[in-house]
C-alpha cells in the first residue's frame, strides 16, 4: 500500500504540469482493482486479443477523421487502444495500467471519470472504450464528459452490449467470478441510449463488428454500419445535445 501511494504521488507530480489539469489525489489513492491484474490484462491484447483487437481499431478507423481534437480517454488503462487511435491523452485509477500507457507515449493522469479536474470545454472527443462496463457511476461520468467537452464535442464508446453473444459470454465468466468480468456490469443498448439522452447526449453514428462468435474469430472483419444485436463490439459516437442543461 505503501508503494502505491507514493507511486500515485510520483505520477500525480509528473503529470500535474498543466496547472489546470491537476489531478485530485483524494479520488486518486484509492486502490484500483486493475492494479492486481494490469499485466494479465495487457497481455491479453499479445495472445487470443491480438485478432479482435486488430478488428476493433479497424472499425473506429471509420469514425476518427469527424472527431475535433483533442482527444481524452477515460480509462485509458495500459494505452493500447489509446496508442494505436492516435488518443494523446488519458486518465484512469489504475497506477500500474498508466505506466504502461505512459510507455506507449499517452499524457496520462491518476484519477477517475466522475471527478477529473480537467477544465470545462478543455477536450474535443472523449472516449470510453470497455471501460463502461466496470464503472461504478456511469450517469456522472457521462454528466463530467459533457462539461469537459467543448460546446461541438463528442464522445465516443466502445461497447460490449449485455444482449450481445459476447455480452453473454461475458456475463458467464462473471457469474462464475472470472478475475475481471466480476467487477463488469453490461448495458443493454436501449438502456444505455436512455443514459446518454439523460447526460444531453444526442447520438450521431453506430457501427457494429466482432460478428464472429467467443472462441472463433479467425479472420478480419469489415465493420456494418448502424446497431445490431448480433455484433460483439459496438461503436458509438455522440455529441452534445444542444442547449444542454448541463452548460
Ligand atoms: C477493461 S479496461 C479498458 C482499458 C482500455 N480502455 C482498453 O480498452 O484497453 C477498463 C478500465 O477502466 C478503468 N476504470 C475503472 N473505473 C474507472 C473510473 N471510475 N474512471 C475511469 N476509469 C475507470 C480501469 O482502471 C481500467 O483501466
């Protein structure tokens, strides 16, 4: 614990150049569960993740050249997704997934996406990429993308749905306890559209990919356009809703 703490306060230090960027330590001392199982986690985009890894940053090639800069991961974890996107910038809880990150040449800060300290208006597109699933107040994390997006921005999610088949294969592993799934809640689409109208978010694109089944992918895949339920990964742009309540 020791450790982590002072960890936490070298980082918080690196990354607290920008005055206006600094990072709450209250919010990020607290352990994160990813800490335990940051290499197994990476490791995994090396071994059976490398082919639907490949497929989903295919699949958001199709969306990034609309997207303002700059970019903000909400947990952002090791980078991966960050690094091959082109994401400059990201935050998360999880001391030892931000090294990682930080190696891969992402900004990173210590903190969690209910409460950043980031200035309003400050970033241009925000995204969460399965990083939903495993955050504990989602409703306020869309409300804190919504004030740090410029008046134009958008957020950008990528998604495995509960009525999904990777939803569902998901959600056995959890059953049974799986080290990560455990911790994971999956929305349903229709649920989750309800959040976003709720945090003034009006959706603008959805694409679908990872049609191939758990334990089958073999090959890429081109990415559909529009919602479907058959598709493992879900890709979702918003923007703010005009007028929004929340400026
Ligand atoms: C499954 S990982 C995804 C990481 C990365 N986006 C990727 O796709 O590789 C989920 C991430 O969400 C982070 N996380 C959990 N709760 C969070 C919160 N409240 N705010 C921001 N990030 C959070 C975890 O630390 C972890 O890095």
């Amino acid at each position: 614990m020791l450790n982590y703490v002072s960890d936490a306060r070298r980082l918080l230090t690196l990354n607290c150049k920008r005055q206006n960027q600094a990072v709450k330590s209250e919010t990020s001392t607290r352990a994160s569960p990813f800490d335990d199982l940051a290499s197994a986690y990476d490791a995994w985009f090396e071994e059976e993740g490398r082919l639907i890894f490949d497929i989903e940053v295919q699949a958001f090639q199709e969306v990034l050249p609309s997207l303002p800069k700059p970019w903000l991961e909400i947990g952002v974890g090791s980078g991966r997704f960050a690094q091959a996107l082109g994401i400059e910038t990201g935050i998360d809880p999880s001391v030892k997934l931000l090294k990682m990150a930080r190696r891969r040449g992402i900004t990173t800060f210590l903190g969690k996406g209910e409460q950043t300290s980031f200035d309003k208006k400050s970033y241009g597109t925000i995204f969460l990429i399965f990083t939903v699933c495993f955050l504990d107040d989602t409703l306020a994390v869309l409300k804190e993308a919504h004030r740090i997006l410029e008046p134009d921005g958008k957020i950008v999610f990528g998604l495995v749905l509960k009525e999904s088949p990777w939803g569902r294969f998901y959600e056995q592993k959890k059953r049974k306890g799986h080290r990560f799934y455990k911790y994971a809640y999956f929305h349903r689409y229709d649920d989750f559209t309800k959040l976003l109208e709720q945090a003034d978010f009006t959706i603008e694109r959805v694409i679908s990919t990872l049609f191939q089944k758990p334990g089958k992918v073999e090959h890429v895949e081109s990415p559909r356009n529009g919602y479907n339920p058959d598709a493992g990964f879900t890709i979702l742009v918003a923007r703010k809703t005009q007028e929004s309540r929340y400026d």
